[in-house]
C-alpha cells in the first residue's frame, strides 16, 4: 500500500484497464492484498487513517458514511467488473483463497452499481426514467443560509479549500451543484486552482465529485476537461499581461524629475513666467503619465485574474482530470466564428499554439487506457436533486425576529409600556386613531395630510413620554431595533400612500404572475447593470462563452437563492416630505438614539431636525430582493447636517414572508491572501455595491438578519461615520403572496 501511494503521489492513475480487462483491483485481489483493496476503494479505519485492511474486510458492521469512502476512491464500477474472461474481483479473492475478502468485494462491487444506476447516465444515453431515483423537489423558498452562493463559488473560484469545506459543513449546499453557472470543480478549474482540485477529486468534500458533469453556463454543455483545455491558450495572454504589468511598474518605480534648476536663476524679466509654465506643463504631463502607467498595472492585473488566470497550471489540471476519470471524447458546443455553433471536444478548445496541441495529445496517451468515469445525469447539479440531509429553514443564532421574547416587556420593568395592539389603541382617544385621516385620500404631496397621519402614527403606537424598546443587533456593531415606533393602523395607511406612489398596482403584478404560473416580481431595466448581466440579457454567445472558460463569477447573481432561482432586484420611489412630518415619531425615537457620532463628537440634530425628510419608499414584491450593498453617508447641504445611519421603518413585517434585512461580514480566506492577483471584495465606484468577478471574490458570511415587525425601526451605521463600521447589508428575498413594505431614511447628525 505504502508503493501504491507513492506511484499515486507520482502522477500515475489507477484507472486503467489492461488487454485482460484487469483492473488494479483485479491483481490486488488475485494476491489477497487486502490493505491495497480497502486503499483503493477508499475505505479507512475509525480513526481516519488507512486503518487495518484485516478490520475493515472482517467487520460485518454497516458503513458509516459509504458515499464519503466513494469519494476517496480511486477505481469506480468499471473496476470491479468481470474482465475478459468473466471473473471480478471478488472471484479472483475466491480463487486466491480468501473467502472474506471476496464476500467484502461482492458488497463493494453491489455498492457501485447501485450508485450507477441512481447518479449517471448508462452508455450514454439520457436518463432512463428509472423509478428507483429520489426524485423529490424541495423547495427553497424561505431556507436561508449563512454563506450566499456567491461565496459559496467564490471559495472555489480562490482555490480555498477550508472555506469550501466549512461553507458544505454549515449550509445545504452540496459538491456537485450547479447554480446555472458551473458547479465548484467547474470554477476551481476555471481558475487554475489545482489544489482545490485535487481536493474535490479526492473526495475531501465528503462527497463524490462528478468529474464529467458537464456545466450548465451558456448551455454550452462544458465539462470541468473542457476548461481545462482553455488554460492551455491563456498562456500567451497571460505571457502578455505578465510584461505590461512589469513594463508599468517598471514606470511607475522610476523617478521622473522634472529640472528646475532654471527657476534658480534670475532670467531676463518675462523669461521667467515662461519657465515657470513649462515646469507646471512638465509636472501635469508627469502625472498625466504615472496614471495612464496605473491603469494599464490595473488592467494587466484585471487579465491575469480572468483571462490568464490558471495558465501556469494547464498541464498538472488537464492530467489530473484525466487520472480522475475524465473523458476526453466528451462533446460540447462553442460559438462559431461565423455564427451558430460548432461540436467540440476538449483539446480542440487549447487553442492553435502546436506546443500545447501536441502536449495535449501527449496527456491524453498516457491515459488512453483509463477508463472513464460515466456521465451524471442531467439533474445532477439541482439544488433539490443531490441533497441528502433536511434543509433548516432558517438560522436562529443570527436572527432577530418581531417576537418581543427577547425584550423585557413587562409592566414592572416598562411601567406604562404595552405590547398588544388593542392595548396601545385603548391608550389613545377615539378622537386621536388613524380614522381620522381618509388613508385612501391621502395624497403624498399634501404636506398637512401627510404629517397628521405621521403624528397619528406616533400616538397610536404609545402614549406620551413612552419610550419604544431597544433590541441591539447582535455581531453588527451599533445597530439597533426600535420595537413600536409607529402605530399598525397607521403603518396600513402609509402602505396605501406607498402603493400609490408605485408606477405599477401590486393587484396587477400578482395578477399577471398568478395567471403566468411563473416569473418573478416586476421584469423591470435594471438601473445598474455589470457587463456580465449585460451580456446576459443581450443574448451574445461568443461574449457569453467567453465569460464562462475566463471569469464565470462574474455570471453569479449577487440576489440568488440557495437553489440558483434569482431574485428580482427593487428600487425605491423618492418622496420629499417636511420636517414637520417626522417630528412626532423622531420625538419618540429620540431617548433611544445616540447622542453624538462615536469618535468625532457631532451631536444628533436639534429635536426636530433628526430624521432626513427624502425618503426612499420601497415595494417588495415575492421574488424580489435588494442587492447587497453599502449605504453612503450624506449632507444637508442648507444646513451642513450629515447622515450617520440608515432608518428602516417597517410598513407590515408581521404580514410577509421573508424579506429580513440581512447582514453580512468579510470572510478572511488564505488562498486570498496568497495570490496577489486576487481579491476578496472591493467597493464599485457606483453606489458602494457589491462587486463580483474581474478578479474580485465576494467572500462574506451573514452574522445577523432581523425581522422587524409593523411599526418596528432598524437603526445601523453608514458611511463609516456611525459607531461601527459601515455594514455590508441586503433586503433578502421576500416568499409568499404578500408584498414588504419599508420607509428608508437617515439619522442626521450635526450642529446648526
């Protein structure tokens, strides 16, 4: 076992089958070697480590984990079948005199073929329907994760194999999704990353890995061999960009000098101011030129993780696909050069340098006589189609929910404060409820109609002097919920002024949704688009195709579910209202709020002034989201105030379902820090979103979601101006049939 090892350290597969049909199994059972048996099939003891070959062979206990032990194994079915004369293993182990052995091989060799017929496609052909396949769709509406997918792809995009491992741990994710953009080996491949693809291969992620699974990107049908071959011709772009990356910082560390030795001197008058211009037209020209010089470091940086990202590890990846089992005969689809499509195999995707044809070539002889492994079914990358343990719908430790358990709520430690809406009704006069604004004749532009309905919204919710309780959100620094701020009834009625300002009826929408069966939210042009969606959306394959074998994070969705389904991104309608308007609710908000902005000492604006009068109304229809994103500070610019965190009322929390606010934190990768060329997450220069691919990762885990009921206020710093850092944070996805509503505002700081 020990030489096995040492051969498999030296690049030798496992895989072949000689002219008898003799597997490695074959002979290690003709010899009774049962340690080399039990090696290459994967098995280990308890403790994890090879274990005793005699224990493992003479326990009739049943496996604890078999999958995982596939996974590991070197040899699959085809391995174990009768060779040329009709004997398996597990005869020739009868023969050579150990009956154990081949009883233990009989198990085994029943195992893959079961697995066989539940995971691959049988000599090629499509699925066969059969009925002993789980079949069952799960549904994922509502399941929520700690890691979104576009981490979960971005480990593998990093070549981070622990991150990958504690993302399988924690989330029900499984190794061989696809998402619609390729699944992990897919990516790690795409990268170069050949470690992370030696790990996946060798069954780390305690699952089989499908090596010929082919990727559902563009529909090109791509296997991870065919992006193999793809590396092979990023190696003169990336000889390329290697030399104008050099050539740039090469400029970049020469001192420029500019001679102004002649401004020393005391020239003939109006001498001088000409001297004076050439050195400013000297230093402009010099600057103008160190940042031309630091584009083209960025851009050569930009093609060094995309298109020539991996290029150094062509041949160690397309061997150890190879040894994998996987197949070179493997037939895909990719643009023509003179449009429609063209058949290809992957060494026809190495490009047109002789150099890698011929080692392409030379790779594929070596493991001419390997068997492959078969090719999954076409569902094998679903979400619902490999998941084999129950799905949590929800993550309880990062959640802050509307239930009021987790405040102290009672009369002795709140004298005068109420929970039940019945309650806090019966506290106020019938003179004083929201009846006495006409909801459905408030116009958004009637100043004295919007801040008596404002005004109602603060009495109904308590009585005078009523503080509402603070609930602070936990692993995000500075943020709070504010339980009550405004009344349910008026809460209702500021949802109908809301739908109002919406340029389509919500009735409408889920009409036209309703009787479609499908779709999700409004279908609207997004006001952002990356050059990913853009290419998406216009249906360019060759650009398409190019996207999927240099940079296919960039084709992750920053709004997708779990199961790959994309959600819907919104935007707000702007409504300006008076000072006037928020007074009242700000006055009840107040004793709550911090005083002054942690560290620069501005105080909260004066009584009155707190709350920032543009407000972003938002409608949620089911199946939309917002992006992840940062909010940015801002400033009044007639009286100097600036924003320090985001306000977001909640119009009817307890009616809908989903739509948490969500918020996540950087996750520190290894990998990352390795590779200079790559980095873990970066602000776009439009909005501070989140950015995904062109070199950038997007790894980041959710450390809390709140749930805030009607009426309820989320405070949180922005800007980096509050007293924690500026968080990364999204509206998730809303579930059911009822719209979420939500006021967005700011709280403002500053003297007058």
């Amino acid at each position: 076992r020990d030489v096995c090892r040492y051969v498999r350290s030296l690049g030798v597969t496992f895989r072949l089958l000689n002219a008898n049909g003799h597997s490695a199994v074959h002979k290690a059972a003709q010899r009774g070697r049962r340690d080399v048996c039990a090696w290459l099939l994967g098995r280990r003891g308890d403790d994890g480590d090879d274990g005793d070959a005699d224990a493992i062979v003479e326990s009739d206990a049943p496996e604890s984990d078999a999958e995982a032990a596939w996974a590991r194994a070197l040899v699959g079915s085809a391995h174990l079948a009768p060779d040329n004369e009709g004997f398996t293993p597990a005869d020739h182990a009868r023969l050579a005199g150990d009956a154990r052995l081949a009883a233990w091989l009989r198990a085994r060799q029943r195992e893959a073929s079961a697995r066989e017929r539940a995971r691959f496609i049988r000599d090629g052909r499509a699925d066969d329907g059969n009925d002993s396949v789980d079949r069952r769709v799960r549904d994922a509406s509502g399941v929520e994760t700690t890691y979104p997918p576009a981490t979960y792809y971005g480990a593998a995009a990093v070549g981070d194999v622990h991150l990958l491992d504690e993302i399988l741990d924690t989330d029900p994710y499984h190794v061989n999704q696809d998402n619609g953009t390729g699944a992990p080996l897919h990516f790690a491949v795409t990268y170069g990353r050949v470690d992370a693809v030696r790990a996946l291969l060798a069954g780390g992620m305690r699952a089989a890995v499908n090596v010929n699974q082919r990727s559902k990107a563009g529909g090109f049908g791509l296997t991870p061999l065919h992006l193999a071959a793809t590396l092979f011709r990023k190696r003169r772009v990336a000889a390329a960009a290697r030399a104008d990356l050099a050539a740039a910082e090469a400029e970049l560390a020469s001192e420029a000098s500019v001679d102004r030795s002649k401004t020393d001197q005391r020239p003939i008058k109006g001498v001088r101011r000409s001297i004076k211009e050439e050195v400013k037209a000297a230093r402009a020209a010099e600057k103008a030129a160190r940042k031309a010089a630091h584009r083209r470091a960025a851009a050569a940086r930009r093609v060094l993780a995309t298109h020539g990202a991996g290029a150094e590890e062509a041949r160690r990846t397309y061997r150890l696909l190879l040894q994998s089992g996987a197949d070179p005969r493997a037939v895909a689809i990719a643009p023509s050069p003179g449009g429609g499509f063209v058949r290809v195999v992957p060494a026809d995707l190495a490009g047109d340098d002789e150099d890698a044809i011929a080692e392409v070539a030379s790779l594929e002889s070596e493991a001419a006589e390997s068997v492959p492994e078969p090719f999954p079914r076409a569902n094998a990358g679903d979400w619902s189609a490999d998941l084999a343990r129950p799905v949590a719908r929800s993550n309880a430790a990062y959640d802050v929910d509307s239930s009021p358990d987790d405040v102290d709520s009672s009369p002795e430690s709140n004298p005068g404060s109420t929970n039940a809406d019945d309650e806090a009704a019966a506290e106020v006069g019938p003179d004083d409820r929201v009846s006495e604004v006409d909801a459905a004749a408030v116009d958004p532009r009637d100043a004295d109609r919007v801040e008596a309905l404002f005004r109602a919204a603060a009495r109904e919710a308590g009585s005078a002097g009523e503080v509402p309780a603070r609930v602070d959100v936990p692993g995000v620094p500075g943020a709070f919920l504010l339980r009550r701020v405004m009344g349910k009834r008026a809460c209702a009625a500021l949802v109908d002024v809301v739908e109002s300002m919406q340029p389509t009826r919500v009735g409408d929408v889920m009409t036209r949704r309703d009787s479609a069966g499908e779709g999700r939210g409004e279908k609207m042009a997004p006001r952002r688009e990356s050059a990913a969606e853009r290419v998406l959306r216009v249906g360019d394959n060759a650009e398409l195709f190019d996207l999927v074998v240099t940079d296919p994070l960039a084709l992750v969705p920053a709004t997708d579910g779990v199961d790959g389904e994309t959600f819907v991104p919104v935007e707000p309608v702007r409504w300006k209202v008076s000072p006037a308007a928020l007074a009242a609710v700000a006055e009840r908000c107040r004793p709550s709020l911090p005083e002054a902005v942690e560290g620069s000492g501005e105080p909260l604006a004066r009584a009155g002034s707190e709350f920032a009068t543009s407000l972003r109304c938002y409608r949620y229809l089911p199946g939309t989201a917002s992006l992840p994103h940062y909010d940015k500070s801002t400033t009044d610019t007639e009286t100097g105030a600036f924003s320090a965190y985001t306000v977001v009322v909640y119009l009817n929390g307890d009616e809908h379902g989903g739509g948490v606010t969500s918020f996540f934190e950087p996750v520190r990768s290894k990998a990352v820090d390795a590779d200079e060329g790559t980095r873990a997450s970066r602000s776009s220069k439009r909005g501070l979103t989140w950015a995904v691919g062109g070199g950038t990762a997007p790894l980041y885990k959710i450390v809390a979601r709140v749930k805030g009921g009607t009426g309820d206020a989320l405070f949180f710093p922005h800007g980096g101006r509050g007293a924690g850092r500026n968080p990364l944070h999204e509206g998730s996805p809303v579930t059911g049939k009822i719209p979420k509503y939500i006021l967005r505002t700011d709280l403002m700081f500053g003297r007058d």
